[in-house]
C-alpha cells in the first residue's frame, strides 16, 4: 500500500476584467488561454482536442443518459466551439475554456508530490497570461482567482482525478469515501467570507464548496452538486480501471494542503480497494453534516456516525488515519516509501494541532492562514464579518499575480511552508512528468507540433505527409509512453514521419 496511483488535478479558475465588471466570462478565458498559447505558435493552435473516446454521460452505477436528457454543461465530449480557445502544452497538460472559466487541467502524475508540482505549474501558466494580456495592445487587463466560487451564487471546480481498479465495487466507494469526504475539508479547505451558496449569510466558514453540495451521489458537476461523483469516464481501459472524479474539493494554494488532499485521499482509495475500514465509519445526514463541519472554524461541531457515536470533523479524520496506519502496519509494516511515510506523519501532525489550536497549522493550511489574516484585519479595523471590505480580502487572496495576491504575500514572506522550488515549478510548467503516458503526449506537442493533428488523455493522432489518413496512436495505458518506454524511440527519430514509421514498423 502506497499513495503511488495516477492522479492529477482540473483546476478552473476565477475570471474578471477590473475596468468592465459585466464583460462576457467566456470571452475574458478566450482571451487568457490564447494570452498564453500565442507565444507558442502554430502548434498550439493547429492540435484539437480528441473527444473519440469521451463518455462525460455514462454513470459507474451502471447506465448510460440520453444526450437529450442531459444539461448542456454535462456534454463535455462535444468537439470544440471554434471560438474557444482549446490547447494543449508540452507539460502534458491540457488549457482551455470550460464553462466560462480558463481551466488548466494537468498531466498525468503518479503520487501527491508530482500532482502538488504540475497543479503549481499551472498556477505560473495563469500568471504569464494575465501578464501578456495586460501587455497586449488594445486588451483590456483580466484577472485571475485561484478560487472556486464568485461568492454571489456561482461555484466553478477544482476536481482530482484518481485511477482505481474497475474490480473495487462502486457500492464501496461511496459507502466508506462519503464520510471522509465530509470531514477532509478541516485539512484542506481554502476558506471562505459568507455562508449559504450566495455568501450572504454572516461569519467565515472552511470551505469554499461545501455549501454548493446538495445530494450524496449522483452524475452532475455543476447542479445538484454530489459528495460523490458517478462519472465513468476512465480515460484508460475500461475493462481495468475506473476514474474517480472528485468534484467536492476547494482549490488550494497552500503546497502542504495540496500534498494532503491528494495523499490521504490515495490512501484512504487504497484502504477501500483492500475491503474498506474494519469499523463503520457512516455519517447520518452527509450534505448536512458536510455544512455544518465547514460553518464551524472552531472545530467543535459533532455530526453523528451510523453508529450512535458524536464526533467532529478531525476525530472522523482521525478515525481514517488510525485505519490506514492498522492496515499499513498489517500489510508492510515499516518498510514505506518516503512519500506515503510524509503523508502519514503530516496527516498525524497536522490533526494533533488542529486538535489543540487550529491556528497552530496557519503555515500549512489555506483556511486557517486565511481566518488568521481576516481576524488581524478585523481586529485592526473593528470589522464585522459582514464587512464588504472582509469580502474583497477574500477576493484578493486568490489572485495569482504574486504583487496582488494575498497570498503570494505570505509565500513571498516566507509564512507558509513550502514543499517545492521555484526551479522545480519553472521547469514543470513545459516539461512534462517523466514516468507516466503524458511525457509521449508532451514530447510530441514539443518536437513534433505541426504534424500532431489532435490529442486526448488517451491518444495522440498524427497527421503526417505520404499517409492518406490521419495516424492514431492509442495510449490506453497511463502508465506507458514513459521516459524510460519511449524515450529514446523519441530520441532517434527527429521527425514525426520518424516515428510513426518506427510505431507502424514499416
């Protein structure tokens, strides 16, 4: 058991034009993804999107809904509006326009550290879009908010992805991940000004997405917003594995909240495919309990188990950990990987303080180092959480330029902890993961972009000359088209005729 499995992160984020507040969203991330791809050249611009193997209606619950009964936000596989921007860089990642938000979706990786490092990237690949922008003559300046609602109503998502064996059954995943779902927020909520889904009720609150949720388990990402998301879209060989869609968590900045939420989450999955908990560790009541955990930045709010038992969102986390150290301790004993160890005891340090003063963890957390630096501006301005002026520190705390964004003050300053470099973030935001199926797919954006007609998770189709149809070359397995698989194949063949000659063997 490890915390070694592909993941990766979508993260949408925030948009806005400071000199016209009601300038059209869809346009403002247009414009940011193209900021951003012009520099690149006819590559980026010339290689769509592949929907082929794209199925956003099919539910793990076994059926599949009719176009015709769908949302329109549910048609994720419909080919590209050719007015919004679509690209794919040579990271292995994926930016464009979804739901009027830019959203950079980032490559394959194959644990918490990796994920944390590609998410970071994507957050360099905001910032030097709104830095073009703002220098582009006859452009109005966009910002951007790394953040997941508007606080007047609207919630857009940052969803993590994780690869599970299609053998574990899906009745499993819901019963024993629903209640850690509603208890992780205390480790990695981004915090928010406002309760209710339009923020207009008093006080902060721990998580940003949590009031948007309203069913325990269900297919939608953008209404009627489930704990668990039935999507079965995998990305990968459907008769192996499955794609856990998470849509309930908050986007994080703080690199040790990030790490969390990706490396807990690994282990509990690992836990459920092995036969889940030993104890029940149900909630009654999820969407209720999973409100009232993030109205409570005190920490003390009780929900109450299946079995009779009251306890707060850090005991239920608690509860989690002790079954994950039991299992490890049964399965490996002391022999872990340093990854999972670093979990681990991150994991049993960060609730052993939030235990005793949450405001002991401000240096990992985003919410608590957010409530630290509201209650310092409450306090120095007499403010009443209802203050507008509380609303827009809020704002500002999400902003990716590292001049306005709060808290790339505190980073600046050296009050949150940090997991990663600058060098290591620099060099992720063109250089894609080596050990996964996205260093194929970024080689080839980078060394053979003008001949790469389009490409997907799972695929990547050159268009070469002498061949009279397109060449597809599938790449079902993440775990292949690695440094170590292909990379001297890419190597020795400098052209993409090259390499579709040596792929075709002829």
């Amino acid at each position: 058991m490890s915390v070694r499995r592909v993941m990766g992160i979508e993260t949408e984020y925030g948009v806005s034009s400071p000199h016209d507040p009601s300038a059209n969203a869809m346009l403002l991330s247009s414009q940011v993804v193209n900021a951003y791809a012009g520099p690149l050249g006819v590559r980026s611009h010339r290689t769509r999107w592949d929907y082929e193997d794209e199925a956003p209606l099919r539910d793990a619950r076994g059926w599949e809904i009719a176009r015709e009964q769908a949302d329109p936000t549910q048609l994720t596989n419909t080919p590209d509006d050719p007015g919004l921007a679509n690209v794919i860089l040579s990271n292995g990642a994926r930016l464009y326009v979804d739901h009027a938000h830019p959203e950079y979706s980032s490559p394959e990786v194959t644990g918490p550290r990796d994920a944390l490092l590609w998410d970071k990237a994507g957050e360099r690949v905001m910032l030097h879009a709104v830095r073009r922008l703002a220098a582009a003559p006859g452009l109005g300046p966009v910002n951007l908010y790394k953040n997941t609602t508007d606080n007047t109503g609207a919630s857009y998502g940052t969803h993590e992805n994780y690869l599970m064996p299609r053998s574990t059954p899906f009745c499993d995943i819901v019963r024993h991940l629903t209640p850690f779902f509603v208890s992780r927020q205390v480790l990695c909520g981004a915090g928010r000004v406002g309760l209710g889904q339009d923020g207009t009720g008093t006080g902060f609150q721990i998580s940003q997405r949590a009031d948007f949720f309203e069913v325990e388990v269900g297919l939608e990402t953008t209404l009627k917003r489930p704990i668990i998301n039935t999507r079965d879209e995998p990305h990968a060989n459907a008769d192996r594995h499955r794609r856990l869609h998470v849509i309930i968590g908050d986007a994080t900045q703080c690199e040790v909240a990030t790490f969390l939420k990706l490396g807990t989450t690994s282990l509990v999955l690992h836990l459920i495919e092995h036969g889940g908990p030993t104890a029940d560790l149900r909630v009654d009541h999820p969407v209720q309990s999973l409100h009232a955990i993030s109205h409570d930045p005190t920490l003390r709010t009780l929900v109450r188990l299946h079995d009779g038992r009251r306890v707060t969102g850090v005991q239920l986390q608690w509860l989690y950990h002790e079954q994950v150290v039991s299992f490890l301790d049964d399965r490996v004993g002391s022999d872990l990987d340093p990854q999972t160890r670093e979990v681990l005891d991150r994991w049993e340090s960060v609730l052993t303080r939030l235990e005793r003063d949450p405001a002991e963890c401000a240096r990992e957390l985003d919410w608590v180092a957010k409530l630290s630096l509201l209650e310092g501006y409450r306090r120095r301005d007499d403010l009443e959480w209802d203050s507008a002026r509380l609303q827009l520190v809020d704002l500002q705390w999400a902003d990716v330029r590292p001049e306005k964004g709060l808290y790339q003050r505190l980073l600046a300053r050296g009050r949150v902890e940090r997991l990663l470099t600058d060098e290591e973030i620099d060099r992720a935001v063109t250089m894609p993961p080596e050990d996964t199926r996205a260093y194929f797919r970024g080689r080839c954006l980078s060394q053979y972009g003008s001949h790469v007609a389009a490409a997907s998770w799972d695929s990547v189709i050159f268009d070469v000359p002498g061949k009279g149809a397109l060449q597809r070359v599938p790449t079902l397995d993440p775990l292949r088209g690695t440094r170590e698989h292909v990379g001297d194949l890419l190597d020795r063949c400098p052209t993409a005729v090259d390499l579709v000659r040596e792929l075709s063997g002829t």
